[in-house]
C-alpha cells in the first residue's frame, strides 16, 4: 500500500441554480440534480524537474453518460510547466516549444498557457495504456456501470518543482463533453489517495 505525497481534487457541479442562471433549463436533470464529476490529480512520484501525476476523472452522476465525442480536459499552468509526456491520453497542440532543442516536450505553453487534453482510442499500443484509460473519452455514468464511470491519464510535467510546497495548482479547469449545465470549481490539496498493489 502506497500514499502519493499530493492530491488536488476539483468537481464539475451540476447545479440547479447554475444552469438555471447560466445555461438555461435544458441542462436540469430532475433524476440527477446534485451529482458531480470528480476530478483527482495525484502526484505519484518527483523528477528532476517535475512530477508524475496520474489524472482520474469519476463520472458520479447517476444517470448522465460522457458520449462520444467524448472529455475533453483544459486548464492553465501557474508558471511555465511544460508536459514532458503523457500515457492514455494526448494533448491536441504541441503549442510553442521552440527552445528546447534536444529533449522536445509533448507539450508546451501556447498563446493562452492551456493545454488541452483529449482521451485516446482504444486499441492504442500497449506502451500507451494505462488503467480506465483509451475509451475515446467515453465515460458511463455511476448509477448504470460503476467499473466503466471512470477515466485515467497519467502526465509527467516539467519546470514545476518538486516538492509538495513547491508545485502550485493549475487553475481556470475546463470539461467539455459531458453536456451543457455544468461550472468547474477550484482545484483543491485533498487527502493523498491509497492505491493497493496485487500483493
């Protein structure tokens, strides 16, 4: 059993006052008016320059699927943190990494410093995979397949620091997908989560 030294957790709410003010009523679900989408980033070891996170999106809705399309995950870097690479998911620009010359990053800042993060296909390579990852962004909803209500990546990130004191939180998360009504929170420290190993 092993405890990751940093956790930061934010939920996408679907609330009733939000969408009513913001998106209109057409994202109220009277069968599922409180639940949320969970999103834990756990720093799972340090490098060099940075950390390994793994990224566990659970979809706690009852009733509501993520479809295709598909998730489609955004936010922006505190400093200048690049994404050295990434396992079960991909970003959709490389953005500007023009001065690095040997070691070239997955992804660096763009214009508006965000990455945005898409889940890959099914049937990728098996070097690509990781656990709840590579189902095209589709997620089911908790109520109806609780083994299928999750999504994973896991991200290496550079230039960030490598103590818990030291990385500071991304903000302004975005979650396109799972459909209009929904306003993200800010990304919080939470609990470390335990993950169990066969043995």
């Amino acid at each position: 059993m092993s405890r990751y030294p940093l956790s930061l957790q934010f939920l996408l709410f679907s609330v009733f006052f939000t969408f009513m003010i913001f998106y209109g009523e057409d994202a109220y679900d009277p069968l599922d008016p409180t639940e949320n989408i969970t999103i834990k980033w756990d720093v799972v070891s340090w490098t060099p320059d940075g950390y390994v996170a793994v990224v566990t999106m659970n979809n706690f809705q009852m009733y509501r699927h993520i479809m295709s399309p598909g998730w489609t995950l955004g936010w922006n870097w505190p400093k200048k943190e690049v994404i050295w690479s990434m396992v079960g998911a991909q970003t959709t620009e490389q953005g500007d990494c023009s001065k690095f010359k040997a070691n070239i990053p997955h992804c660096c800042k763009n214009a508006k410093k965000n990455p945005i993060v898409v889940d890959l296909l099914p049937r990728v390579p098996y070097n690509q995979l990781i656990a709840n990852c590579c189902r095209g962004g589709v997620v089911a909803s908790w109520g109806q397949d609780p083994a299928a209500a999750v999504s994973s990546f896991q991200v290496s990130v550079g230039i960030a620091g490598t103590s818990n004191k030291a990385v500071k939180l991304p903000s302004n998360f975005t979650l396109l997908g799972p459909g209009p009504g929904y306003t993200c929170g800010p990304a919080n420290v939470v609990p470390s989560t335990t993950f169990l190993s066969p043995d």
